[in-house]
C-alpha cells in the first residue's frame, strides 16, 4: 500500500467551491479546507494536515487517513465507511452523525470529538482516546474497543450491543440507559462511571471494575461479574435475575430491592451492603460469606446459612 507521501504538496486554490473543482486528492495538504461535500472516497490521504478544515456531507469511503492530522475538522454528516483513520488525531473533531461503519479508527485520538448519533457499527476502535468524547446516541454495534479511553466520556442511549470493550478505562463515563448486551466487559474499569437502567444481558463484566458505579435499576440478566469488584456500587432494583457473581467482592454496596433470582454468588464476599428486600428465589449461595450485612431478616439469614452461606 502507498505510503502517502508522494511528491511536495501543491498550494490549493484559495476557495474551493464546486465539487468538480477540488485539487487532486495529493493536493489537498492544507490546513482550514473549505471541503463541503467533497468525493475523496478511495483516495490516499496519509498523513495529511486538514485540521480545521470542513469535511461536512464529504464522501471518503476506503479513503486512507492513516496518520492524518484532523484536530478540530467539520465532518458532520460525512461518510467514512471501511475508511482506514489509523493513529489519525482528531481532537475536538465535529462527527455529528457521521457513517463510520467498518471504519478502522486504531489508536485515533478522539478525546472532546463529538460523535453523537454517528454509526460507528462494526469499527475497528483498538486504543482509541475517546476521552470527554460525546458519543450521546452512537451506535456501536459490535465495534471493537479493546482497551480504549472511554473516560469521561458521554454515551447517554448508546447502543453498544455485541462490542469489544475489554480492558477499557471508562471512568467516570456516563452510560445511562446504554445498550450493552452481549458485550465483553472483562477487566473493564468502570470507577465511578454511571449505569443508570443500562441494559447489560449476558455481558461478561469478569474482573470488571464498578467500585463506586452508579446502577440503579440496571439490568443484568445472565451476565458475568465473577471476581468483580463492586465496592459501593448502587444496584438499587437492579435486575439481577441469573447473574454469575461467583468469588466477586461487594463492600458497602446497595443491593435493596434488587432481583437475585437464579443467581450464583457462590464464593462471593458480601461486606457491610444493604440487602432491603431482595428477592432469593433459588439463588446459590455455597460458601458465600455476609459481613455486618444490613437490612436481612431472621428468616432470611436462616434460609441463606441452609443454603451453604455463612454470616457474621
């Protein structure tokens, strides 16, 4: 593959207007572009300078952006479907929904983009800094975000169902009503970040971090949280129905009202939480340890030591 660099760039005209008159793509190495519905799809732009210039409504499908400098471009509406954005920076970038399905975005800087509502479904999102990025309404459908930097990112109603996200850092990220089922969460940090009635059915959040995490009313039927750390974590209602808790650590985590039907927590540590009103209807509870626990009942605590539990 080309490598981008070619001959010197030549000097653009100083407006550029109609699309049939935009320069040839080896031409285009110019920061503040006017480049308004611009067709450069399958042309070769590694490593070139449009920062600040205005990609809105542009076409650059398999365009090559390997290494491109991008900071604080205009590609609102544009289409970068199956473009390669390898290592590219696009900080502060205008992304408002834009297409970037089978985009390839690897180790892209991205931090206080904004990508709401952009299609980003199936993407290839190795390391990308998404740091304070508003991805509010993205889709991410299986998109691969294997240890990405998603902290303090916004992604209110993301849907995110069948993504990658191992090992990311997504501290203090929001992802109220988020879309995550089937996800791959393990190893993921998610300190302090905000799960309100987030949907996470047969996620995989082994080894995951939710120390501090806001869950209210989340819902995590058939999901793994075996070896999770939840110290006080809000699952307040949470919907808890099959869960896999086993070996993980709850401290001072809130767990009233919350459903553990069917659940495993087996093995788990469960230390000074509250435990108001849960239901533990066929839960399994071998070899689990309650500490100081707040809020069981006599008859709870009876039913839950003949089911193999102890409680001091």
């Amino acid at each position: 593959m080309a490598d981008g660099w070619g001959a010197p760039p030549v000097a653009p005209p100083t407006e550029l207007i109609l699309p049939r008159q935009y320069p040839p793509a080896n031409q285009l190495n110019r920061a503040g572009a006017k480049l308004r519905g611009a067709d450069l799809s399958h042309e070769n732009l590694n490593r070139v300078d449009l920062t600040r210039s205005d990609l809105s409504g542009a076409k650059l499908e398999h365009t090559q952006l390997v290494d491109a400098q991008m900071a604080d471009i205009n590609l609102s509406g544009a289409t970068l479907a199956y473009a390669n954005l390898t290592a590219a920076s696009l900080r502060r970038a205008n992304l408002l929904g834009a297409v970037l399905m089978g985009t390839t975005l690897n180790q892209a800087t991205l931090s206080q983009a904004n990508l709401a509502g952009a299609n980003l479904t199936e993407a290839e999102l190795y390391d990308v800094n998404f740091t304070e990025a508003d991805l509010n309404h993205t889709m991410l459908r299986r998109a691969c975000l294997i240890g990405a930097n998603l902290s303090g990112a916004r992604m209110y109603r993301v849907n995110a169902n069948g993504a990658e996200f191992y090992g990311v850092n997504a501290c203090h990220t929001q992802l109220i009503e988020a879309q995550l089922q089937g996800c791959d969460l393990r190893r993921a940090t998610l300190h302090q970040s905000n799960l309100t009635k987030a949907n996470l059915n047969h996620a995989n959040l082994n080894y995951a971090n939710l120390i501090e995490s806001e869950a209210k009313g989340v819902v995590l039927q058939y999901a793994n949280l075996t070896w999770a750390h939840l110290h006080q974590t809000n699952l307040i209602s949470a919907d808890l129905k099959q869960v896999a808790m086993l070996h993980a650590t709850l401290t001072a985590t809130n767990l009233s009202g919350a459903n553990l039907q069917s659940a495993q927590l087996d093995h788990a540590t469960i230390q000074n939480s509250y435990l108001q009103g849960i239901i533990w209807h066929q839960t399994s509870v071998k070899g689990t340890h309650f500490e100081h626990p707040i809020g069981l009942s006599p008859s709870e605590k009876t039913w839950l030591r003949s089911q193999g539990a102890t409680i001091s």
